[in-house]
C-alpha cells in the first residue's frame, strides 16, 4: 500500500495523543505537511527525481500519494507534530515542542 499524505498526519498525530482528531482537524495538519513538503522541496529538490512531474503545489489532499521516500514520512510527521503543538497554547508543552524541532532540524537531505 503506497503512503499518502494522511499516513504523515496519523503519524504526527500519534505524540498528540489525537487519535480521534478532537484537538487538531485534519484540515490544519494538512497545511502543516503542505508546507513541509514544500520546504522540502525548496531544500532538496532532487528527493523529487522520478517521483513527481511537477514540483509541490501547496494544495494536496491528504489522500494525495506521498511521493518522497519513507525514511523522510516520519521528519514530515515530526514537523506537523511541532507546527500542531505551537498553535495551542491550552495545551503545549515547550519542551515536546523544542524536541520536535530539534528532530526536524537533525534531518538531512544528501
């Protein structure tokens, strides 16, 4: 079964406790990773290669195929997971918030 972009959400939403989506909407996090990928993009163009036509255009739905590859899902996962925990201030944890950007910082591209 190919990952789409909802197998990035369900993953950020795991450290979230959100498994019912109560806190956070899909719709939200979906911003979230659309941004992620077009960082990524920007950053590393070539994860790209024989993966898309066109470059990310900011606007997939969360049943878009995701077409980097899975050793990159769970940094996309970790950036909505920080992006998500910055918004709610009823609910943050700085120090979850400062690990999560630590791991999406770690990563590298090649």
């Amino acid at each position: 079964m190919a990952n789409t972009l909802q197998t990035a959400l369900d993953l950020a939403r795991l450290p979230l406790n959100d498994d019912a989506k109560d806190r956070y909407t899909d719709a939200k996090a979906l911003v979230y990773c659309n941004q992620g990928l077009l960082w990524m993009y920007k950053e590393s163009p070539q994860l790209w290669f024989d993966n898309w036509d066109n470059a990310p255009n900011g606007n997939l739905l969360a049943n878009t195929p995701l077409p980097i590859d899975d050793q990159f899902i769970q940094w996309l996962a970790d950036l909505i997971t920080a992006r998500l925990s910055m918004t709610d201030d009823e609910f943050i944890s700085s120090g979850r918030v400062e690990m999560f950007i630590k791991l999406v910082g770690a990563q590298t591209y090649g």
